[in-house]
C-alpha cells in the first residue's frame, strides 16, 4: 500500500528518528491513554501506540501483542482499581525496550451489605442545592446498608417521610411533592436507616429552598458559545437555542442548572451560568405576534413574523412541503399576512394559538424545501425558506455550479484522537477532504473548505457560519472514529456510519450511505444513523457527517493515510454527492408542468 507524499509528511516523528539512527534498541511510543488517564469505572480499558522496528516483539503486562506493518498495535486488556500500570517489553533479538503507562481506575460500587454499617456518601442525592415550587417533587436516595427500614426529613418542612428500598439492594429511594403551605429557605434533607447493624444517619449535601414568590426573569448570555443550549431535562437532550439577549423565565433550579418555564406545563433546562438575571419586578418576556409578510428571494423565500422582542422558538418540519414554527411567550394578533406577489415558493401560511403563551405558524410550500433557517432581526423573527437548486441539464453533472462545504472535523485545540503512530485525527480528515476536492472541481462543482491546513483554529459555530454565509448546497462534515476507553474496539466489527439530523437531510445521507455500501464491501457497515451532532443541525441546506473507519486500529490507520484509500474515499463520496443531486434533479424533472 503506498503511502501519500503528504501523509508521509506527517509521518510520526518517533518513526523518523528511529529510521535515521537504525539504533538496534527498539522504541515504545503509547498514544492512548495518556498518562495518568482517569479511565472510570472498568475491568479491561485498550491501549494503543506503536513499536520500531515493527519487527519486534512486544508484551504488555505479559500479554504478547500483535505489531503491524507500520509498528501500530491495538490491545485490549484487564485493569485493576487504583493507579494501574501497563508495563510494555519490546524485544529485538538480544535489545529490550521498557515503558510503563499509568492510568487511574475507579473501583466499582460495592454491593450493600446486609450484616455491618455501610454508607456510600457520593450515591446521596440531591448532591447539590434545589430550587423547587409548590408542586414540584423532591426525589432523594441513599445507598447504605442493605434490607433496613429508612425515612428522610426535610428540615422545617416534613418529618418521617418513608425511603423505599428499590430493585437494587440497598438503594433507598424516596419522592415528596411540595405542598403551597410548605416553606424553605436552605433546608437540610436529613435520612435515618435502622436495622440489625444500628442506626446509620447522614444529610445530604443539597439543601432545599421552596420558591413561593414570582418566577425570575434572566436574559441568555452565553460565555463561550453563541447560543446558549437549552435542554429537555438537567445534562439530557438538546431541545432549542437561545440566542444572546433572549429573554426566559425561570422558576426553579437544580444544582448550576436552571429551569425555565417556557409555556404551561412546558419547561426547558440551561446552564444558570449563562444566564444573566435581572432585577426583581422586571416583567416576564411577552410579545405579540403581528403581521406576517412572504417575500421572494434569490433561492427561494422569506417569511417574516413581526415580534416586539427576541423569544424561544423551534421549528418542525412534519413533510417536505411543510415546515411549523413554534413561538414561546407570544400572544397571535394576525391581522394581516402580506404575499409577496413575485413569490412562487409559499403556497400559504397559517396561524393559532394552541395555548397560553403559545402561537404556531404554518408555512406551506409548493414545493419539497431544501433547507431553511430562524434569524432574530429587528421587528422579528425572519425565516428563510430554500427550494431546491436549479440542477444543471443531463448530460451535464448535476453537481455543475452546486457550492459543496467540506468541512475537516477538528482543530488544534480540539485534535481528535491521536492515531498508533502519533498522527491527529485533524490530519486524516483535510487528507479525505483534499482528495475530494479536484473531483468536484472537475464536476464543476463550487467547493469551501472550512479549513485548508492543519493549524488553523475553527471553532463550530464558524463552521455553520460560513455555510450559511455562503449559501452552500450541501454540507459534508469529515471525521473518523474511536472509541469510548472501556468499549472491547473487538468486540464487534467496526467500520463506517453517516448521521443526519433534519428530514431535510435525510435522503443525502442515505445516497451517501448507499456509496460506501457499494464502494467498501470490506469494511464494517454501523448504519445510517439520526444523530443530534452540532454540525448536521445545520438546517439551511442538506447536511451530514460522516465517520469513514477507526483510526484507532493499525490496519485501518495504515489504510486512512494511503493514497488509494484516499482516492477511493475520495470517489466514493462523490458518487453519494452526485446521486443525490441527480435524484433531486428527475424529481423536479417529474414535478414541472
């Protein structure tokens, strides 16, 4: 397999200096774990590096590991709690090379016993402090001693409330709904065990405050990002967005995460750290839904909501001729929908109130929508709404003047992986996304990279950004893949996936998925796959990830550096590109008058 002058660029400098010294001693390099790792709770985690001269024998804690031809191996292998050493012999006829790796490894929560005192302080919930209404539950748990009789206090509020031992020995569970006389500013949440080993008391760490008077209003404020992540449930799912100075209520909080409510009996979770909280007696966000105006636009068509103010929204797309946008804190007063007569593209749009504080639009189009997007602009929300790109006639490629993004995951501050011989992950995918773009090119095709070079710094957000900015027809995100430290990587064949999120994006990701099923016979299919990846919610346009192979095993990182894998790749994902494109070219052949 020949390797690619420009991966042998960025050849592992360990590999080079060996080479040019032939020093008869080999050489250990270990890329994973780095030292003194924290691995979790596990009985076996993989380590993975290289050997030079690939020659050589290598043992690890005794175990004899297989070498590669590039040095590269791959093992996976037992662990004990505690500072755990892997100790690596590499032998080369009378010369012997020695490294250990040191990783930390958690040990398992014991069982409960049943015949002594035992309490686990850390399974103590709440383990932080609560914010809570009438209404609201308070669940607590406790694990101890197994096959006891339990009940908690909550300090000023309720006494004796009963803990039920659950399905696990010695896990105590118990849950109390907060009543309108209850009051509590800090109160303690004390728990009492009795049983043949005595009596075990503790406290949890969390205090609990009851919430009697108005809800807080705060303002989204994001530190880091440029949206503030608002979640269904503490540390869950993604639910929607909040762009800087949106303004929420929020009527409860669970260690740093704060509960905002969004409508009745609707609630969402964020960081409390992003949000900026206002003077007490600022009025809650409120606005009214107003006119709504269509207009055309180059590729499409807008449509404007008019808001006195930045609010939540979703938006859902049930069919592609239609998309829903759902708007928190408004009240509809619709008395005119304006149509842009020059606008072909929106057939009709709808408006209700489902509920208090809730207003719905419906967008109806005449035709399959490529993409749209929520832009938060003075006077309201503007939705920009995209048809279908005007393909290029057969026999032209359909990929003719189409702007295709390819975007190589990672930067310098967030690398990937390392590979067994000491390459990034950054590095593999620009190789895949350099490869790719000649052969568009020659298609005739527009091509962005979100990144040329190994260096350059791009964080996400400049990465959807630049999409949008551009009006990109479809999106490719480059990545390739590892594993979790205490996933066995043999346990089960591992190989390629694509991930979508929009339905919007659903067919490009399946021609794509249907390429690399005719193209890599060889090598494991994990599946299409929805998945809620920062990248693919870009809705503006088809887009997708794309995880070619792991580069965490030899062979495959031998494979994902050659000039044939490359060129292979490289086709392979235009074959997707061009067939989707083709496909969306006959169903607008079909469709025209």
């Amino acid at each position: 397999m020949r390797i690619s002058s420009r991966a042998r660029a960025l050849l592992s400098p360990l590999l080079l200096a060996w080479a040019a010294s032939a020093r008869a001693a080999p050489v250990i390099s270990v890329s994973h774990p780095t030292e003194n790792l924290s691995v979790g709770q596990a009985t076996a985690t993989f380590i993975y590096g290289n050997v030079q001269p690939p020659d050589a024998r290598l043992k690890i804690n005794g175990t004899e590991v297989k070498l590669y031809k590039t040095g590269g191996f791959l093992a996976f292998l037992p662990v004990q709690p505690g500072t755990f050493t892997f100790h690596c012999e590499a032998a080369l006829s009378t010369e012997t090379a020695v490294l250990d790796r040191h990783v930390r490894v958690t040990a398992p929560l014991p069982p409960s016993p049943s015949d002594r005192k035992f309490l686990d302080e850390d399974a103590t919930v709440p383990p932080a402090d609560l914010e809570l209404r009438p209404g609201d539950w308070v669940r607590v748990q406790l694990k101890a001693t197994a096959g006891m009789k339990g009940t908690y206090d909550i300090a000023g509020v309720r006494n004796g409330l009963p803990l039920v031992e659950g399905s696990t020995a010695g896990l105590y569970l118990g849950a109390y709904q907060l009543q309108p006389e209850d009051k509590a500013n800090g109160a303690e949440i004390r728990f009492t065990l009795k049983g043949a080993p005595g009596r075990i008391k503790t406290t949890a760490k969390g205090r609990l405050s009851v919430l009697h008077g108005g809800p807080k209003v705060a303002t989204a404020w994001p530190l880091k990002a440029d949206s503030v992540v608002v979640r269904t449930a503490p540390e869950s799912g993604y639910m929607l967005f909040l762009a800087t100075g949106t303004r929420v209520v929020v009527d409860g909080r669970v260690g740093g995460e704060a509960r905002l409510r969004l409508a009745d009996g609707e609630t969402g979770w964020a960081e409390a750290s992003a949000l900026k909280f206002l003077p007490p007696g600022t009025p809650p966000p409120q606005t009214e839904l107003g006119t709504i105006h269509t207009q055309a636009a180059v590729d499409g068509a807008q449509v404007k909501l008019s808001l006195s103010e930045k609010i939540p929204y979703t938006f859902e797309q049930p069919q592609p001729d239609l998309l829903k946008v759902r708007l928190y804190y408004t009240f509809a007063h619709v008395e005119w929908i304006v149509y842009d007569p020059r606008d072909q593209f929106v057939k009709e749009v709808r408006w209700r109130q489902p509920s208090t504080g809730v207003a719905e639009v419906e967008i109806h189009l005449a035709g399959p929508l490529w993409g749209f997007d929520g832009t938060q602009e003075s006077g309201g929300l503007r939705v920009d709404l995209r048809r279908p790109p005007a393909f290029a006639a057969a026999p032209e490629s359909p990929l003719k003047d189409r702007l295709i993004v390819l975007d190589p995951g990672h930067s310098p501050s967030d690398p990937g992986r390392v590979t067994p011989t000491g390459h990034t992950e950054r590095e593999i995918n620009l190789l895949e996304a350099m490869a790719l773009k000649p052969l568009l090119e020659k298609e005739g095709a527009k091509v962005l990279l979100t990144r040329d070079t190994n260096d350059a710094e791009v964080p996400l957000h400049e990465r959807r950004r630049l999409a949008v900015a551009n009006r990109a027809d479809a999106y490719i995100s480059l990545h390739n893949n590892a594993l979790p430290n205490n996933v066995d990587p043999f346990e089960a064949p591992r190989g390629y996936s694509v991930f979508y999120y929009h339905p919007a994006s659903l067919a490009f990701a399946r021609h794509l998925h249907v390429a690399y099923q005719k193209d890599f016979p060889d090598l494991a299919d994990e599946g299409f796959r929805y998945g809620n990846l920062n990248v693919a919610r870009m809705s503006l346009m088809p887009s997708t990830l794309v995880e070619s192979a792991y580069f965490i095993f030899p062979e495959q990182e031998e494979m994902l550096l050659s000039e044939s894998f490359n060129k292979k790749l490289a086709q392979t994902l235009l074959e997707g590109l061009r067939s989707f494109f083709a496909a969306e070219r006959e169903a607008q052949k079909r469709a025209a008058p």
